[in-house]
C-alpha cells in the first residue's frame, strides 16, 4: 500500500520539476559552450591581429628609413638597413627580407629557412609570417617608380609573443568547462534531492493514511474479538454437550477451526496496527532458536516437514527483544513450512557476521521459492501466496525487526526455494 501512495506522488510531482531542471540546465550549458566558442575565436582573431599590428609597425619604421635619394631602390642599403634593424628587433624577429614581386629575396637577415617560409599565416617553427607591400614611390616629376613597384617586406615574427592571448583563450575554454560540469553536477544533486523530497512526501502520506487505516482496524478488531471469543466458548460447549459420534460434530470443528483463524487474523491485525514497544533484554539467540524449534516441532511434524538448526558458535549472547524476535522466527518458519512440500527441509542457520556488530539468520525452505513475485511486494500487509494466509505475518515481522534496528529480506535460491534474511545488530541501544 505504501508503495502504490509513494508511486502515485512520484507520478504527480516528478515530471514538471526534472523537465523544467533539466531544460533550464540545457539551456544555460548551451550558453555558457556558445559563449566560450565566440570568445575563443575572438581572442584567437586578436592575436593573429595583434601579431600583424606588431609587423605592421616594424615596416612602417623600416620603410620610412628609406626615404631619400639613392635609397628606396638601392638593395645593398636595404641589405644593410635590415642587418641593423635585425640586431634592434632579434627578441620578437626571427627574419627581415626584401622581395621583389616575383618572391625573390633582394636583401634578408635573420632565419636560413627565409624562402621556404610561407607567407601570411604562422609557420611551423612558431613564427609567423608577415608581409607588406612597400607604397608606391614618386620622383620629383610625380611619376611612379617602376623598379620598387611590387616589392614587399616580409618578416618572420615570434608567436611567443602574443602567447599570452593564447592562454588566455585556453584559460577562458577551461573555466567554462568547468563551469559547466559543477553545473551538471549541482543539477544532479537538486535532481537528487528533489527526488528523496518527494519520496518522503509519498512516505509521510502513506504513514498518515495507514496510520489512520490501523487506528480503525485496531477498533474493528476490538469489536470483533469479544463476540468472536464468545462464539468460539458457545461452539465448544455445544460440543461437549454432543456425544463424540454425532454428525455435528464435524460442523461444530469448522466452526471453532474458522473462529480460531479469525482470532490469528485479528491479533496480527492488532500488532499490525499498534506494534507493541520493544523490551530489550540481553539473550542467549541460541536458546532462542531452541525453543522456537520446541514451540514448531508439533506442527512440521504435520506436515512432514524437518527443521535443521545450524550456528557457529556454542553460544550467542545478544542484546534484543526476546518475544518480537520469537514471533518473527515462527512467522517465518511457518511460511517455510506451507511452501515446503511433504518431505521437504527447512535449514536455519546463525551466523556472526565479521564486523563483529551484527548476526545473520538465514532461513531456506525447499518450497517453488518466490515465482517471479517482487520481494517487496510480499511485505506489503493483506499480500500473500497462501489460500489461508492473513497476509500480515511478513508484514508484522518486517515491523518488529526495523523496530530492532534490523532487516528482513527475501530472496530465490539458486537450486530451488527461498530464503528469508534476518540481520540484528549484537547491541541494540
């Protein structure tokens, strides 16, 4: 039932929160990635712009040195005009040269590699290459120059020099990586908790309703008890008045049968509905489990049914309730027993687990095991496999043993048959 109430509030309010989380973080991440791409590739721009400004302003300064007669066209001044500037600007410049517009160098200094260098764009030596057309020359008639026409400066500059742009283009990439991954992550979390928030909603609900649900069954119960007990005496006095061998007689056991099964169903209702307090005490569990044998002896041997106890140790002392975990080792070995078929084998063993905190009671029967059914849903309270079942015990010992600060689990086993988990903590505070 719990379950049902907690799936409906998942239903009802999970949706529209994740798609709105999940849209709105999309669209930010999408933001955030397009905002870093448009960054980096502006800054990469600027620094291809900051290199061309940089060899811009070094042909300026060189052109303008060959103002004057005799100079602009003469290349052996260019020669020595560039071996001069080159020992000025050898820090940033790897080569200076003069072309003409065939790509032929007319004077150079610097790199050997000049003519196998291309132009306009970074090399693969981390220099990038630069080149200007030097502006057109007049004589004193206002006519053009046609020996300089065509010639360019090229240079070679050091792209360390702008690597400063470059990591901060990188730096910029990896902070909106990261950025975008603590924004996945943090979504994740509010995913999370918005998750456990509405499960304990549903929980809360569901606890509410059955809680309401058990203060009315427990009235139901106290109701029905009384009348019942009273028609339970009338039935067997009316049998003791009767001789043994009349015929309503078997009429008159039917009756006191279904009575004393409603009596169970009513007294696993009542625990059900208002578990009783624990009264921890310190126990020997296997003297427990000794007497939980005495106590199902009668009835396995009904149903022709062996129990078989198994524990590691000769004794175990524990700090628990006594009389919850004695109610939920016979819920349990009863269920065993009517999934057992005649013949069958039921192993109990008891085991200390290494933590040295806690204690594992294993409980395998020989029955179909669990068919396909979901674990927890066998726990759920008027759920049972049985034809005469209550469909409280697994519920009720569930109960008890989260009271005790324990388990309970069921499970199929590999060759046949399932088995039912009990873990109890050594000390229970």
């Amino acid at each position: 039932m719990t379950d049902d109430l907690r799936k409906t509030a998942q239903k009802e309010a999970r949706p529209i929160p994740r798609r709105l989380v999940i849209s709105v973080v999309c669209i930010l991440c999408l933001c955030i990635l397009g905002s870093t791409l448009f960054t980096f590739v502006t800054l990469s721009r600027f620094r291809t712009l900051y290199l061309s400004n940089r060899g811009h302003s070094i042909a300026e300064a060189l052109e303008s040195q060959t103002r004057g007669p005799g100079r602009r066209h003469n290349t052996a001044f260019w020669q020595s005009l560039l071996e001069d500037n080159y020992a000025v600007y050898s820090d940033s410049v790897a080569f200076l040269a003069l072309i003409d517009q065939k790509g032929k160098i007319l004077a150079g200094k610097g790199s050997n590699e000049i003519e196998n260098l291309e132009y306009a764009g970074e090399g693969d030596a981390g220099i990038f290459i630069f080149e200007q057309s030097l502006s057109r020359s007049r004589n004193p008639r206002g006519e053009a120059n046609p020996v300089v026409a065509g010639w360019r400066i090229r240079m070679g500059l050091y792209s360390s020099d702008a690597d400063f742009i470059k990591r901060l283009a990188f730096s910029q990439l990896a902070v909106s990586a990261l950025a975008i991954l603590a924004l996945i992550v943090l979504s994740i979390h509010l995913l999370r908790t918005l998750d456990r928030f509405i499960e304990m909603k549903a929980r809360e609900g569901a606890e509410a309703q059955l809680k309401s649900i058990g203060t009315m069954a427990a009235s139901l119960a106290h109701e029905i008890r009384n009348p019942l007990g009273t028609m339970k005496g009338l039935t067997q006095l009316a049998q003791e008045d009767l001789p043994p061998d009349d015929e309503a007689q078997a009429r008159l056991r039917t009756v006191v049968g279904e009575a004393e099964r409603l009596e169970r169903l009513v007294t696993n209702l009542l625990d059900f509905a208002r578990p009783k307090e624990p009264q921890i005490c310190e126990l020997d569990l296997n003297n427990l489990l000794s007497d939980v044998k005495t106590m199902v002896q009668p009835r396995l041997e009904a149903a022709n049914v062996s129990l078989q106890i198994l524990t590691d140790q000769h004794s175990l002392s524990i700090q628990s309730d006594p009389s919850g975990l004695r109610q939920v080792l016979l819920n349990v070995i009863f269920n065993a027993a009517d999934a057992s078929a005649s013949g069958g084998k039921i192993v109990l063993e008891s085991v200390r687990v290494e933590d040295g905190k806690s204690v594992v009671i294993r409980i395998d029967d020989s029955g179909p095991g669990l068919a396909g059914r979901d674990p927890d849903e066998l726990f759920q309270p008027f759920v049972t496999t049985k034809s005469q079942g209550t469909g409280l015990g697994l519920a009720v010992s569930r109960q008890i043993m989260e009271g005790l600060g324990g388990e309970l689990k069921l499970e199929d086993l590999p060759q046949g048959g399932a088995r039912c988990t009990l873990r109890l903590p050594l000390n229970k505070a």
